[in-house]
C-alpha cells in the first residue's frame, strides 16, 4: 500500500516563517529532502526546523515536489501550505510585487482588491464557488 503524502513546512528561521513547503511521507524525509536546500536561511541540520501543515490539500500533488517559484508558491497558498506572501502578482488584478493574502475563504489577492472581489469571484481552484456548492 501507498504511504499517504503530507504537506510539510521545512524552515531554517523559525521566528521568520521563512522557509519551503515540501510533499513527503514523514517529517524526517521532509527535513532530509530540503537539506542544503538554496533559499532556505539556516543550513545547519539542527536549525532546519520541520512542521507538518496538517490542513493541506495534498491532491495532486507528487512525493518531492517543492513550491519555490512564485507560480508554485501561489498554489501552495491555495493549498494552505503558505501564509500571507510578500513580492508576489497577484491572483486576481495582476499586479507585481505586493503583498497576497486570503482575502476571504479560499479568496486571494492584494490589498487593493480586498474592497473589490466578492465570494462569487473566488480564484481558489480548490474552493468551489458559493453557487456551486448549493
Ligand atoms: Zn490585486
């Protein structure tokens, strides 16, 4: 039998939430995958530290991948792997370098379109509209 994939937070700084999410089958596979890892602030393997992201839509998702480019870490955030993001486009106006975060469930983009998007609008490919849940 397959062993379940798990979503898991693998950051050398853990005060910052700076760090990577990684698909493995245990923390420690986590820990070992993302050793060495460029991007990651602390390379020692006793500061890397690993957290299971419990609530991550895992569907889909392959053993090793990594989200690191800003496509892949848009998705993680659909995913609920990664929080709020700096220096990202946004999902729904487009526009570089600004802040992402949930701006209603399942709802991403910046802060100029907190006041704009409605429920109807949800850009979450894991989130079904409010009208097709019925
Ligand atoms: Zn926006």
């Amino acid at each position: 039998m397959e062993k379940k994939l798990k979503a898991y937070f693998v950051d050398g700084d853990w005060d910052r939430g700076t760090g990577f999410a990684v698909i493995a089958h245990s923390a420690k596979e986590a820990k070992k995958m993302m050793y060495g890892r460029e991007g990651l602030d602390m390379n020692d393997w006793i500061e890397l530290h690993v957290k299971w992201i419990r609530d991550a839509i895992v569907d889909g998702c392959h053993h090793g991948q990594t989200f690191e480019s800003e496509s892949e870490m848009l998705d993680a955030m659909y995913r609920g792997m990664y929080g709020p993001t700096e220096h990202m486009k946004c999902p729904n106006c487009g526009t570089d370098d600004v802040y992402v975060q949930e701006i209603y469930d399942g709802v991403f983009g910046c802060s100029a379109c907190e006041d704009e998007l409605t429920k109807e609008d949800i850009n979450n490919p894991y989130k079904k509209k409010a009208s097709e849940v019925a």
